[in-house]
C-alpha cells in the first residue's frame, strides 16, 4: 500500500496528494518554490511546488522531509493524513 503527501492548495477544494512512496529527494529551490524528485528517467519526474515566501530558504524543505520521515514510520491506517504545511501552497507544476 502507497502512503501519500495530502495537502492544502490555496484556493482550490480539492487537496494535493502526491505519492510519498515513490519520492527520491525533496529540495527547495528557492523561497517560493519546493521540488519533489521521483524514481525514474523522464523529465516529468519532478513535482514544483509554488508557494508564499519562506524567508529561511528551507522551512518547506524540511516539513515535507519530516513528514516522509513520519509517514515511512507509521502503519498504513492513514495513508494519506491532512498536512498542514508552514508556507500556503499556491500552485503545483509537473516538470
């Protein structure tokens, strides 16, 4: 069974729910915008997060690197537990 990220998009109703299984490396790349890289070859492997500025360059970075931590060591009751992430996300990009 997957486990998944599920977040909150600023102003849309349904939530972002990525696959946590599947994730290789998360790094932000700037403090506005959070990458997620996925096993395989393809250029579309990568999921950009655009977000409100976060002025220490790494909170988003690190929330969603506990938040795998978390979700790696927990039972599979929740798969996909509601996130609430320091920064509101404001869009998201396949790369």
């Amino acid at each position: 069974m997957n486990k998944y990220f599920n977040f909150p998009q600023s102003g849309v109703t349904t939530p972002i729910v990525l696959n946590a299984n599947m994730v290789e490396s998360i790094e932000q790349t700037s403090t506005t915008e959070t990458s997620f890289f996925y096993a395989g070859a393809a250029a579309a492997d990568k999921v950009t997060l655009t977000h409100a500025a976060d002025s220490t360059g790494v909170a988003m970075q690190n929330f969603f690197v506990a938040a795998l931590v978390d979700l790696m060591s927990t039972s599979y009751t929740n798969a996909a537990p509601t996130l609430t992430p320091p920064n509101v996300v404001t869009g998201l990009a396949w790369n």
